[in-house]
C-alpha cells in the first residue's frame, strides 16, 4: 500500500464516503421508483 501524508488520506476518505452516499440515494431512488 502506498503511504500517504494525511492530507491526501483525508481527501481520498471523502471522496470514498461522496461516492459511497451517492450509491446509496442512486440504490434507494431505484427501489422506490420500481
């Protein structure tokens, strides 16, 4: 793995928690629009 200053751990754990939100609106509107 490669070692990171925490800046850019900092980032890259929104940017993971961003898509991880959208997935789940994107799982939910699909549910309920079914």
């Amino acid at each position: 793995m490669i070692k990171l200053d925490d800046n850019t751990t900092q980032s890259f754990q929104n940017t993971t928690n961003c898509i991880e939100k959208v997935r789940k609106i994107r799982y939910y509107v699909e549910y309920v629009g079914t």
